[in-house]
C-alpha cells in the first residue's frame, strides 16, 4: 500500500458494462440456473475486486474477462459479497423507504423528530466513520442509494463507489470515488453541503447513473486475495 488508490492506476481499464447473461450459474439436477442479470452492472463486485487488487499491491486486470473465466466468476463472487445478504439489502430497502430529510411531528405542542432521513443518516452517522478511515489511507466502499421506492425490485437501481479522498470547503464537502461506470477516470467525485443535515440535502455528482443520489452509506468490506 505504498501508493494512495488512485482511479488511473488502480482501477479496472473496463468499465461496468457486460452483456446480458445470467451473473451466476447454479448447477441442480433440474439443470443449470441463472441467478442475477450481468447486464444491469456488477458495480459492487468491481469495487470489492479493485480495493482487493489495491490492497494485494497486483496491478488491476486490463482486459474485460468473459463469463466463465476465473477472473469474472471473482468479480462476481465479490458482488454477491458486497450485498452482505441479509443485512446488507436489508440496509438498502431501509434507506429507499425513509425520506430525505427528517420527519418531524408536534407533540404536546412541540416539534419532535420521528425519523431520521438520508441526510442526517449520510451526514451526521456515516460521514464520520468513512472520513475516520479514508484518514488512516484506506480506502472506503460505498452504498449509494438513488430511489425513493418501497418495491424490492428497485433495489437493482442503487449503487455502489469506492470512496478514495475528500476535501472540505467550509460546510462544502467533496468525496472523491472510483466509479466503475466511469472506468479509470481521476475527476469522478459526490459533492454535499453539510450545514444542514435535517432537511433535505441535494448531492451533486457526476457518477455514471441517469439518477440523483438520496444518501449514501459505509459499506462493510472484508478483503480476498485476487
């Protein structure tokens, strides 16, 4: 780990674009089933499988790997990982379903926060433990969600970056990731105002995604050997 993560060096030459065919094929005596759907991206798999690379001090693969090589079949077992099924997806589910910012009721006359929204969660919860470890140099996965949806199904429209820097201005912070959508490119970053929490905060970022982002979260990471 001589060298900080950096995009341009340590991030896969490929981007996060693969063809539709099924992510997982399970044998059964009924025959071979395809769990998943490589096409919508295997985001949380190449983030996993690049800070493993990084961490390892191996050179990211250059060449896209084609289903059934070991090197794809290690991207997806790290995508599978990255969801930490149940608690994982559970946290996900969690965070489309609350607002974005805090819900608020009087109470005997007085203004009581019922829930917490994304922006508090992102900004007062998360932030201080992603910064505590992007402080130490390590890089930090991300759970970044996109949907205000109560439907399980939405779920495949969330996201996941490598957090790898920060810089604050102010209230003005800015969280510098690798984002596989984008491939090697050292510019990609999420930027917030952090001065008020409890209302809604609008994130500006130039990921690869058609949506906004609502909030975003430390996701739990256990490295592999490549």
């Amino acid at each position: 780990m001589a060298d900080g993560f950096l995009p341009s060096k340590h991030g896969f030459a490929f981007t996060n674009a693969w063809p539709q065919q099924p992510a997982v094929v399970l044998p059964t005596p009924f025959g071979d089933i395809g769990i998943g759907n490589a096409g919508g991206g295997l985001c949380g798999g190449m983030v996993f499988a690049a800070l493993d690379y990084w961490l390892a001090e191996r050179e990211p693969a250059a060449d896209r790997p084609p289903a059934g090589d070991p090197f794809y079949k290690f991207i997806v077992c790290r995508l599978i990982e990255s969801w930490h099924v149940p608690a994982g997806v559970a946290q996900y589910y969690q965070w489309m379903s609350l607002p974005d910012g805090d819900h608020v009721i009087k109470l005997f006359g007085r203004q009581v926060v019922a829930e917490r929204g994304l922006g508090w969660r992102t900004v007062r919860v998360q932030w201080p433990q992603i910064k505590k470890d992007l402080d130490r140099g390590l890089p930090v996965p991300l759970g970044v969600v996109t949907v205000a949806s109560r439907n399980p199904k939405d779920l495949a429209f969330n996201h996941q970056v490598l957090a790898y820097g920060y810089r604050v201005d102010g209230s003005r912070l800015t969280v510098d990731v690798y984002d596989p959508n984008r491939g090697r490119r050292d510019d990609i970053a999420i930027r917030l105002d952090t001065n008020a929490p409890a209302k809604p905060v609008t994130f500006e970022h130039n990921l690869g995604l058609g949506r906004p982002i609502r909030g975003f979260f430390k996701v739990a990471y256990t490295p592999r050997k490549p």
